[in-house]
C-alpha cells in the first residue's frame, strides 16, 4: 500500500507481552496447513488430532477456536503467554502491522491505545511494514 505514505518514514513497536491482542473480543485467527502441522508438532500432536481439538472451519479458510470469553485457545493468561509462542501463526507474529491497523493514522492511533507496545520501541521501515503486510495476504 505504498499510497498510504502516512507510515512511510516506518513506525514504532516493541511488543510489551501483555497478551491484549490475544484476548477479549471474538474474532479469527488465520491459519494455513503449515502453521498447523508446526503448533500440532510443537504440542506433541498429529495433525489431524491438532486440528480437530483446535481448529473451526470459517468458509473455505481455517481459524483457531477461541475460548468463550474471546481468548484465544493458546493464550495462559497465568503466564500471560501463548503455548505455541514458537510456532504462532503469520497473523500473530506480524501484529499490528495489519492492514486494519495501517489504513489511516487514524487507525494506527486507535490501535495504539489498545496495543501499549505501538508507537514504543524500535522503528519498524516501511519497507519491513510492507514485508509483514504481504505475509498476511490471501
């Protein structure tokens, strides 16, 4: 998105471990047969046993269950950590450089309030922004 030139002298983050982007409201959690069988590895599981025990069917793509309250099955909020942390899918490893969060300043400040981590720590280039962008591309 090279017209959202807003980003484009890159932008701070330092993920401060607080989880907030793992819990709360309900949502999806994009997952491709890869990141699968790496988390079912990383637990000790088959595949198959990992997606049936962790895995919702969303149309044509698959996203990790949530847990009632909106938290994500993976998230201990006793260590405020994820299980899989290693193996976390593209979507985990690449917030908040999500599109949602880029598509104004607007948006990235709204994010910020949420997301202590945001505007703190090291810059991050538009160049690498880009880069984690078209990671999450379908």
């Amino acid at each position: 998105m090279a017209e959202q030139s807003w980003y484009q002298a890159g932008l701070r983050f330092g993920c401060r471990q607080c989880g907030r982007c793992c819990i709360g409201e309900p949502g999806y959690v994009w997952v491709n047969e890869e990141e699968m069988t790496a988390m079912a590895a990383r637990l000790g599981l088959s595949r198959s046993a990992f997606a049936a025990n962790f895995v919702r069917n969303v149309g044509n793509r698959k996203s990790l269950i949530e847990l009632p309250n909106g938290d994500c099955i993976f998230f201990d909020r006793e260590i405020r950590g994820c299980k899989v942390y290693e193996e976390r899918p593209a979507q985990c490893r690449n917030w908040p450089f999500w599109d949602s969060n880029l598509d104004t300043a607007g948006s990235w400040k709204k994010t910020a309030k949420f997301c202590p981590g945001c505007n703190k720590g090291e810059v991050h280039s538009f160049e690498d922004i880009e880069a984690k962008r078209r990671q999450l591309e379908l």
